[in-house]
C-alpha cells in the first residue's frame, strides 16, 4: 500500500507539478521580455540634422561638458566587444532641435523632475529613434541601460566547431 502511495506522488510530481512549475517559470520570463519591450518603444525622433553615417548601430549619447567616459564605464565595460554599440559624447549646447527633441524625451521619462537634460543620457536606436533617457547618477538608471541595451541587440552568432582530422603517419 505505502509503495502504490509513493508510485502515485512521483506520478503526479512528473505529470502535473513539474510541467506546471516549468510554465510558470517560462511564463514569468515571457511577462520581463514583453515588459522589457513595452519600455524600450521610441519616444522621440533625433532631428533630420543629426545624420551618423553608421546608423545600424545603437548609440548612447551624453553631455561631453558634464560627463567623462569615466563616468560611463560601468555600462561601457560590459559592451566593450561589440561593435553595434557605441558611445557618442556630443556638446549639447550645439544644436537647439536635438536639445528640444531631447527635452521631450526627458519629460516623458521623468514627469515628476523637471531635470536639466544635460544630466541625462539617452539611448538611441538603429532607426535614429530616442528610446530612453537615463540618470546616470543612480545605479538603478545604469542598470537600466544595460537591461535595455541588451534587448535592442541582435543575439551574436553562435560559431560552428570545426573539426579536421590529422593525417595519419
């Protein structure tokens, strides 16, 4: 009796408890990914001025006034390798339309703070699209940064093994 007891428990531990527990893990990770998405839309247009010749790249643009690289490198460090994002230290007192589209952008981001968008670093897409404005300032916006960064890239190509067989003596 205590063995079909046992037998009925791993049966319905493989049959029911572990595909639905497998589910809602997969679940929660489809629910991050969406929201991850929904975060990421454009918000913004850069002006029609603004043309970077190697626009298939996502950009991060700050403040070469108020921030260094130094500044940036716990976010630079981990993208170091890739070559589809770069980081774009532009003078913002330059061009009036970038600084109004990237007013726009910051008021969306942060209603609650009428920040100074020279404190601010943005996130561009390939499309030349404003995606986000972080406070670099806090870990929490960095982290961000990173997180969305990642959901723009493209995955990498994984590389095939190769395998030759040596000549035999």
């Amino acid at each position: 009796m205590f063995k079909k007891g046992v037998q009925t428990i791993v049966l319905l531990a493989l049959l029911v408890v572990f595909p639905l527990l497998s589910w809602l893990y997969l679940q929660r990770g489809l629910d991050f990914r969406i929201n991850a998405r929904e975060e990421i839309k454009a918000k913004g247009q850069l002006p029609a001025q603004i043309d970077w010749a190697d626009s298939a790249v996502i950009s991060i643009i700050y403040d070469t006034g108020r921030f260094g690289k130094d500044e940036l490198t716990s976010v630079s460090k981990h993208f170091a390798d890739r070559k589809d994002v770069v980081f774009r230290g532009l003078d913002y007192r330059q061009p009036t339309d970038l600084m109004d589209s990237l007013s726009r952008v910051a008021g969306q981001v942060f209603p609650e703070l009428r920040t100074d968008v020279r404190k601010l670093i943005f996130l561009i897409n390939p499309d030349t699209k404003i995606v986000g404005a972080y406070d670099p300032k806090s870990e929490e916006g960095l982290v961000r940064l990173a997180e969305h960064i990642v959901f723009m890239l493209p995955p990498e190509e994984k590389r095939d093994f190769e395998f030759r067989r040596e000549k035999e003596k």
